[in-house]
C-alpha cells in the first residue's frame, strides 16, 4: 500500500537554501552515499512489506483457526495502535542509542515477533488452542510487534534528516516514505508466489526478509552513535493549520484502504469458495497487478512527466474510487485484477500528490518536517481502517468496498471544492 512522503517525485528538491549564513553552504550533519540512503529505503520496504503481509495471509488462517472477522481485525488494529504510540518513543531512543542501531534492533525485532506469531498461529491450526485462547495468544503475540518493532521509522527518518539539507531533506524523507510505500503492496503480490509452497509460506519470506535488510542494514551503514543534537529539526505540531488539513485527508485516505486490506482475502475466499493456499495465492495476485500499475504509473508518467500535483490528485482518487466500485460489483476474477489495476493507477498519482501538496504547505526550510509529520497518517489509518472493514464485511461482503469508494470520492469532492476556492 501506498504511505506518505513521496514529495520527491514532483522535484521539490529547488534551489533554496544552499548559501545560508554569511554565503556558507549548508552541509549535512552526518552525510550517507546515495548507496547507503538507498539501503534505508530497502529497510523500508521490508517493514512495509513485513507489516501488510498478514493482511493477506492471517486474515484466512486466523478465521479457519476459529475467530471471527472482528476478532481478527482486533488483534491488527490493538498491534498498530501500540505501534503508532510507540514510535515517538523509539524516536528518542534512537536519539540516545544510535539510528543505526535501532534500525537493526527494530528488523530483527520484526523477524522475530512475526516468528513467534506464525507459530502460535501454527498451533491454533492445529487445535493445540482453541476458542478465546486462540484470540488471546495471538493478541499477546501481537503486543510485542508493536512494542519492539516501530524504531526503524524514526530511526530511518532521523538518520535521513542527519544526512541531508532543508533543500533536500523532503525529497529523502519521501524516498523512505515511498519505500514503505512500495514495500505495503510487493509485500502481498510477492504472497502469491510463496503461496504455492504452503498458506503460511508468505509469512516465512518476510521473516526472512526483514532479517537480511537487518543483517545489511548493520554492514552498509556507519558506525551508530546516540547524541542529542539540537541542530535536527523539531517536528511540526499535529495541530498546525497548515498541515493539519492535509494529515487528515491522508488519515482518511488510509483508513479506506485499511478496509479493503483487511477484508480482501475474505471477499476473494468467499466470492471464489477457495482453499486458504489457493486464497492467498489469489490475493496476492490481485496485488501484484496493483503494484505493477503503481510502478508503471509512477516511472513510466508521473516520474518522468512531473505533473502538477494538483491536477493528478482528483484523477487518482476517482481511479481509486471507480476501482473499488468495480471490484465490488464484478465477480470474474479477471475483472477483479483489472480493477485493481485502477486502484494501483489511482494510488500511484493520489498518494504522492496528496503528500507532495502537505510538505508545500509549510515554509520551504519546514517541508521536511511537514514530510515526517504526514508520514504518521498510514499507520494511524491503519488503526482504524481494519476493524472499520471487519464490521462492514459482517453485515455485507461488498460493503467495505463501497463504503472505501466514498470515501475517497468524498476526498475528490473536498479536493474539487478546494481547488475552486482557490481559483477564486
């Protein structure tokens, strides 16, 4: 899925701010390599794809284990809300102790959590637990995801913050941003592939996959220090009018999409009557057309066309919009892929439009903090977004899809009407 701070994709990486102070030019407090910058974004992309995997894989597993949707989407939704509360504490730990180090320790934590859960869940499958202690091990489980997991965002941010200047600190924040990004929907498409070798296979690759990020993280990156330097930018207030407007629209953005996340495996076990292996396998699927949409979208026009993020933003939303609606109203598995393919065009052009628009809110020496401070909406939306999906999927299948539709044409309409007061 898409996250926030893709701001570098529309070049706001201007010519400000390079003689600053008596004509000196500004150097990064501790500068990285384009190389290691990069190495980040890749942790990036194995937490975004470690943390949505479960929606594809756990939701069937879990629901054949014994629980019920809302039990299911609980247990999600409890695990990102420690997240989310906890990563301003990471934050300062990785103040203290070192970006680097907390980078590590949050992927392996992320490995392992994610380990101790797939074999709880194992032994629910196999009847070793049932009824509400099924729900309770797996919430326990759970816990310590969102307790140990959430340094690498802070930690990634504050180390990108270090290595560059307010000229080119939003374009590496949305590098990062754009990495969980990627990493949220190749998390699920590559569940297809791994689908094949068991139900649960999927969730053995990102272990795995978080590890080596990890292990790479350890080797690529320099010597890790903790301090306290003042010099790094103090985030922007939440409440701040003019970003304030923009991190709700993001907020509400992700929480449409956490509803279909939650509840597609359902939608397509249930639609298709097919074995959780084969459900998995056809989820993922369905994200891989999203993803290679995103990518083509991305690169092949938004990239290399740089287009105003204003015009791309309300044909997004309505591409999403129209996806959701079609995938909703058309049973072939085909139709199902193409449109989701919209969603992925959709998302491509909406996301980073709608944050690229928040970090141009603020002053430029302010955008990359505006940047970090939109990057909070995914994981808030996240929070809200699944349990919304399960008690809509409970009254009707197709509802969490109609219900997403209109929230993000009622984004278009707020967009439009916006944009008209603007002009005026």
């Amino acid at each position: 899925m898409p996250r926030a701070g893709n701001a570098s994709i529309f070049n706001l990486r201007t010519k400000w701010g390079h003689m600053l102070h008596q004509g000196e030019i500004e150097q990064p407090l501790r500068p990285l390599s384009g190389w290691q910058k990069g190495i980040i974004a890749f942790a990036n992309v194995a937490m975004g794809a470690g943390m949505t995997i479960n929606f594809v894989v756990v939701a069937p597993l879990a629901r054949e284990a014994g629980l019920t949707e809302i039990q299911v989407a609980g247990i999600l939704t409890f695990s990102a809300a420690i997240y989310a509360l906890m990563i301003p504490q990471w934050g300062r730990w990785a103040d203290r102790f070192g970006r680097k180090r907390v980078m590590v320790f949050s992927l392996m934590a992320m490995a392992g959590t994610n380990t101790l859960f797939v074999l709880a869940l194992k032994a629910a499958l196999a009847g070793l637990v049932t009824g509400l202690s099924t729900f309770f091990l797996l919430a326990f489980m759970r816990l310590w995801f969102g307790l140990l997991s959430p340094g690498l965002q802070p930690a990634a941010m504050a180390a990108m913050t270090d290595a560059t200047t307010p000229a080119t600190r939003a374009g590496g924040l949305g590098m990062l941003s754009a990495g969980m990004a990627l990493g949220s929907i190749l998390g699920p498409a590559g569940s297809s592939v791994l689908a094949k070798l068991g139900a649960l296979a999927p969730i053995w690759g990102s272990i795995i996959f978080c590890a080596a990020a990890g292990v790479i993280i350890a080797f690529a990156l320099p010597k890790s220090r903790g301090h306290r330097d003042s010099s790094r930018p103090e985030p922007l207030r939440i409440r701040d009018p003019r970003v304030f407007p923009h991190l709700a629209f993001l907020l509400c953005y992700f929480i449409a999409v956490g509803a279909i996340q939650q509840t597609l495996a359902w939608l397509m076990e249930d639609r298709f009557n097919t074995a959780q292996a084969d459900t998995v396998q056809a989820v993922g699927i369905v994200f891989s057309c999203m993803a290679v949409m995103m990518i083509i979208i991305q690169f092949g026009y938004v990239q290399r066309l740089n287009p105003s993020p204003r015009k791309i933003l309300p044909i997004g939303l309505a591409l999403i919009g129209a996806g959701y609606i079609g995938a909703a109203l058309l049973n072939d598995f085909a139709a199902m892929c193409a449109a989701f393919c919209m969603v992925g065009a959709g998302s491509a052009m909406a996301v980073p439009a709608a944050n690229a628009l928040g970090s141009l809110s603020v002053e430029r020496h302010e955008q990359g903090k505006a940047a970090a401070l939109l990057s909070a909406a995914p994981p808030s939306g996240f929070i809200f977004g699944p349990l919304l999906g399960a008690a809509l999927y409970t009254l009707d299948s197709r509802l969490p899809l109609f219900v997403s539709a209109a929230m993000m044409l009622s984004l278009l309409g707020y967009r439009l009407v916006r944009e008209t007061r603007r002009a005026a």
